[in-house]
C-alpha cells in the first residue's frame, strides 16, 4: 500500500508515514504534545492522573469534582432515560433547555435572547468555544487571548489557521495591564478570547478590565468570545460581570458557558453558546458537523437544574470557597507562594521558596515526595519555560480528601 509520502507502509511506521501530514501535527504542537521524533505524547493531565493511580497519591491535578451534583438534576436525568428521551435532540438543543438558558440569562443577568435564534446546546464548552473560533476566524486572523490560557485554546485556533496573540498575566496578583492588552491588537485582529473566571489562575476580572477589552473590542470591530463556565462559582462576595452586557457589546459577544462546573457533572458535557443571532448561527453550521448533536436526556435535567433557587448556586459557591480555604492554608504552611483565588476550581502556588525551580520537575516527584498530584502550569503557556516554578492545584474535592491532602503536603516543609 501507497502511504502520502509515496513510501510504502511496510517501509516505515504509521507515526513517521504521517509526521507531515494533516492538521494533527500542528494541533499537536501548539499543545505540546508533539514529541522530536514526530510521535504524540500523552497530555500532562493523563500522566499525572496515571501517577496518581500508580502511586496512590491524592490528584489534586484534574478539574473535576469527586462528587455528584444536586440529587434532583440527577433524579431528572434519570427519569429522561427511563421516559424515552434517548434519540436525537434537535440541532439547536431541545426546546426547553434552550428556553432554560434563556430564562437563567434573564434571571441573573438582565440578557434578553430569543431562545430560537441566540442559543445554542453544545457539546460542552470545549466544543462551544471551537466551534465559535471556528466560524469567525479564517488563516491569518489574530486572535486576542490572555495568558496563561487553557490548553484547548491554542489547539482550536491551530485548526482554524488563526495566530494568537497572547496578553500575558503575572503572579501572583494576575492583574490585566492595558497598555499590554492594547499592544496585542492590531490591523488583522479578528477576536478576542475572554476567560473570567479565569483558568488556571483564579482571577474574576473586575469591571475596569472589561471596560478595557470592551473598548479595544469595538474600536478594532473584533468579536469576542467569552469563557465563561465558572460563572456561579465566584469567591468572596465579588459578582461575575458578562462582557454582553458592557455597551457596545451584546452585538459581537458569543457567551459560552457550560452545566459542568457549576452542578459538578463535568462528564455530561452538557454547555452552550449564546449572542446576536447571526453569530449563533454560524457557530450553528460549525457545530453541526463536529457533533452533530449529544446528551439527548440530560438536556431536560439541565433545562430544571438551571431553574434551581438562589440558595442552591450559593450554596455550591460556599462550599467550594470553603475547600479554596483549607487548600490554600495548606499550601502556605507547606511554604508555596500562593496566589489568590476569586473564583474557578483553582488556585496557583509558586514552589521557588520550596528550592524547585521547575514546576514541571516538582509534579513529576511531588507523588513521590508528598502522594499528592497538581499540575504545572507550563501548559497553559505558548512558551513553557514561561511558567517557571509555578504550579495548579485543584481543590473541588470533599473536606476529608482536602485534609488528607494538606497533612500530606506539609511533608514538604518537613523536608526542606
């Protein structure tokens, strides 16, 4: 058999037969997946969950609760299967998860849509977000993103033949300079990529900030698309502010936005996409032929969960700021640097006044050193040497797994 290259398949393997062909090399290496002999390593995430299992250290690395959501989204889900609801959804979602965003829209706050033409139920907000970047941005275009970012960014803008243009944030305070903000815009800026709450670092970016995107945003007719998954589970009595709903934005912001984090179901991938009607349906004829359409009867237990009291999405954002606390006193005993968390899963330590200067080497030895398991932050980083000694952990998990984790890492200070 003929491989591209011309060779054939009984002359070389399948890795090096392919190593010049496709988007996957590329999508590879802006993921930092792309091994020098043209393989693909796993991500950072499967090798330290994998070092996790192997050593029976707590993983404090994934973003991803270790329990379930409210009994009665589940009980609804549950019902759904049971009712019949296992065959296609509609393209858009189904009609009453569609009228749900909407409503919770308008609820929280004050975001008019029309449910049939500005939303649309995604796979996810992974899918929500590439299908967005995807349906604005052709080769060439400039693409506006603060860093560090979450890995699937740099990966769906490879695919779409975009460039990024990286607005960087400093520990610990990760506050967003506009001057540096201004100077990632220029003449083939098509969008901006917004996360706040923001991941890996925790920071709810404050109004001023948003004015500063907002403004850049319209003074370079960009569009903006807004990360904006850890909505509900904000800290410390701040507010999240949608970027819609700054002047001049509700006509060129895409909102997504996801069930996953805030109801502790990351495995549904149940997220969606919101904005101007003609935007929406762009996305739409992306998102088509990426998934098509999934989770037919968990839209319906979504749709009622996101109708859920006041006192419910309180109540998760208490008990995650509460875990925030116990983790972050941890770390500090432990002697990180840690910087402080408003909002998301995550805060950010810095291991330099542990003497590791190297936070890739630190989590590769920390189930070793302390059975615990974070992740460094070199991955969210166009530049990996870029994130230094610096280091994520996750603290979305129970009281007694977080205190199990916070004895274990005061072996560090033991040891130094």
């Amino acid at each position: 058999m003929r491989t591209l290259s011309g060779m054939t398949s009984s002359q070389t393997p399948v890795t090096t037969r392919l190593a010049g062909h496709g988007l996957w090399r590329a999508v590879a290496s802006a993921s930092h997946l792309l091994a020098d002999d043209g393989s693909v390593a796993p991500t950072i995430f499967a090798e330290m969950s994998a070092r996790a299992q192997e050593t029976g250290s707590i993983n404090l690395g994934q973003g991803f609760p270790d329990t379930d959501g409210p009994q009665t989204l589940l009980d609804d889900a549950v019902a759904a299967i049971r009712g019949g609801a296992n065959q296609y959804p509609p393209g858009r979602g189904t009609p009453e998860l569609r009228r749900a965003i909407a409503d919770h829209q308008r609820r929280f706050y004050g975001i008019e849509l029309d449910p049939d033409t500005q939303v649309l139920v995604t796979v996810g907000a992974t899918e929500g977000i590439a299908a967005s970047i995807l349906a604005v941005c052709q080769p060439g275009d400039e693409v506006v993103m603060l860093e560090p970012f979450f890995d699937s960014y740099a990966a769906a803008i490879t695919l779409a033949g975009a460039v990024r243009r990286t607005v960087p944030l400093q520990f610990p305070d990760y506050r967003l300079d506009p001057e540096v903000l201004a100077a990632a815009f220029g003449p083939r800026t098509r969008a901006v990529l917004l996360n706040s709450p923001h991941n890996p670092t925790g920071r709810v970016l404050t109004r001023s900030e948003l004015d500063a995107v907002a403004r850049l945003a319209v003074e370079h007719d960009a569009i903006v698309i807004t990360d904006e998954v850890y909505e509900h589970l904000i800290f410390d009595g701040l507010e999240h502010v949608p970027l819609s709903t700054l002047p001049g934005m509700a006509e060129r912001t895409l909102s997504v936005s996801s069930a996953g984090k805030t109801f502790s179901v990351t495995g549904w991938k149940i997220g969606w996409v919101t904005g101007p009607a003609e935007l929406v349906t762009a996305v739409t004829t992306v998102k088509q032929f990426l998934s098509y359409v999934s989770g037919g009867p968990l839209q319906p237990a979504v749709a009622k969960a996101l109708a859920l009291p006041d006192p419910t999405y309180q109540g998760l954002a208490s008990r995650l700021q509460a875990a925030r606390d116990v983790l972050t006193q941890g770390l500090l005993d432990a002697g990180f640097a840690v910087a402080p968390t408003s909002g998301t899963y995550f805060v950010v330590a810095d291991a330099a006044p542990l003497g590791y200067p190297d936070g890739l080497e630190l989590c590769r030895r920390l189930p070793d050193l302390a059975g615990v398991v974070a992740i460094p932050l070199h991955v969210f980083y166009d530049q990996p040497d870029d994130a230094g000694s610096l280091v994520r952990f996750a603290f979305c998990k129970r009281p007694e797994v977080l205190a199990e984790a916070v004895l274990r890492l005061k072996r560090l200070a033991q040891a130094r």
